[in-house]
C-alpha cells in the first residue's frame, strides 16, 4: 500500500510538472503573439573564422480572426539576395505553411515538414524558428528556477513527443529560460537529435510593444553553434505596431512582385 501511495504520489507530481510547464509554455507563446507589426531587420551571418555576411530584410505580421498569423519577410540587401521573399501562415489547428520565392529562377516552392530543420539563408537559424511551434507536438517539463540577466526564470525541458518530430525539428532536447515578470524567453539550449550540445540562443532587446495587451517583442536573437563555431545575431533595428498592416502584403501575388 505505501509503495502504490509512493509511486501515485510521484505520478501526480510529474503530471502536475508537466502541466504547469505547458501552461508556461502557453502563456509564453500568447503574450508574445501580436496583432500587427513592420520591422526593420539586419542578420549578421558569422563563420567559425570570424568572417561575417549580413542580410538586410524587411517583415511585416498580422494576426487574423481565424487565429492564424500571417508573416512575410523579404530581403533587400545585398544584391545577391534582393528580392527574395517568404510567406508563413502559423495556423492554430494545423501544421504551419511556408513558402520560398527565388527571384533568380522566379519561382516560388513550398517548404516542406522535413525542410523545417534546414538552415534558413545560411544562417545557424532554422526554417522553423522562423514560425511559432504549435505546442502539441512536443512534451513540456519544469526543471526549476534560475536567475538569468537579472531575470528570475522558469526553466523548462522541452522535447519532441516520437522521433518523427526530433527529425522533422532536428532536436532531441530544448531547455528554455523564461521570465516570471513578463513570461518571454530569455535564453535556449538545444540538443541535436543525438543528444549532443548543438545551440544556445540568447533573447534581448524585450519591448512591450502592445501595452493594452501586455504584449512584447524580441529585437535581439543570437544563436552559437556549439559544434562548427559558427553564430548568427538577428537584429531588429525598427518596430511598427500596426494591427492594421495591409493584409495583400501576406500573399504570393505580393513576394513575387517585389
């Protein structure tokens, strides 16, 4: 009897943990979801011998009354790169839709699931960070408590839920760091699908962009890769809230002609 009582203890413990944390994580990912905004973006590209590239883009999102987010990025610098575009729709109730126009073959293809992993423009970025993750395809664990930055934090184990989705995202562990005053993430440590070190990413540059809502903004993202030294800094140098940002911008017609 005290050994059933131990082990449905400790099982109610764990589902408490894992419930808790996916409400974070939930909470998380809402204040971060805004219903409008254009920004002005540099991606500094840097190789393990210190040499950097940089791309220079423009993106605007909206948030749609189906719930769906709509975000189009398009790249004007350099000129090896102007004129590229990509549409994303994060749907609420399905897989997200991403698309890729290349105006050297003027031709736009739609990335796929098994692209989600793939690196975006060269960067230590990924297809998928690109989008908001739906929380479904992966379980949540709290692991404690953690000053980061002057931020006391919730540390929280993110993993896939079968190998499927380690592949299709290329991680088998994600640890995250989020803040208790405003629940956006602060810091992030990936392990590859063999469980290796493999990335940490830095968030900064936080803005409350909706006060009404109590909404924010990341303007600053840093990712190392831990096993080619390679590092990517995404920099948002210039945010609009506008809810009401045109909504032809979120649609092929509109990467194509750019």
């Amino acid at each position: 009897m005290i050994i059933v009582s131990l082990l449905l203890s400790a099982s109610l413990t764990s589902f408490s943990q894992e419930t808790d944390a996916r409400e974070i994580m939930r909470k998380s990912l809402q204040v971060t979801r805004l219903a409008g905004l254009e920004t002005q973006t540099t991606l500094e590209i840097r190789d393990d011998k210190g040499n950097v590239r940089t791309r220079k883009t423009l993106m605007a999102s909206r948030l749609f009354p189906d719930g769906t987010e709509k975000r189009v990025i398009l790249f004007k610098e350099p000129a090896d790169v102007r004129g590229t575009g990509i549409l994303i729709f994060d749907h609420p109730d399905r897989e997200d839709d991403m698309w890729l126009y290349l105006p050297a073959l003027r031709k736009t293809r739609k990335i796929v699931s098994t692209e989600k992993s793939r690196s975006f423009m060269g960067s230590e970025f990924s297809n998928s960070d690109l989008s908001v993750a739906s929380l479904d395809p992966f379980q949540y664990r709290l692991e404690g408590e953690e000053t980061m930055d002057g931020e006391e934090c919730w540390k929280i184990l993110i993993t896939p839920v079968n190998n499927d989705v380690r592949s299709e995202y290329g991680f088998a562990e994600k640890l995250v760091w989020i803040s208790k005053k405003d629940l956006v993430t602060r810091r992030a440590e990936l392990k590859d699908v063999n469980n290796k070190p493999w990335k940490e990413v830095t968030y900064g540059g936080i803005q409350l962009v909706d006060p009404a809502k109590g909404r924010y903004f990341i303007t600053r993202m840093e990712i190392i890769n831990l096993q080619n030294r390679r590092s990517s800094m995404m920099t948002i140098e210039k945010v609009d809230f506008n809810p009401s940002v045109n909504p032809e911008f979120f649609t092929l017609s509109f990467i194509e002609s750019q």
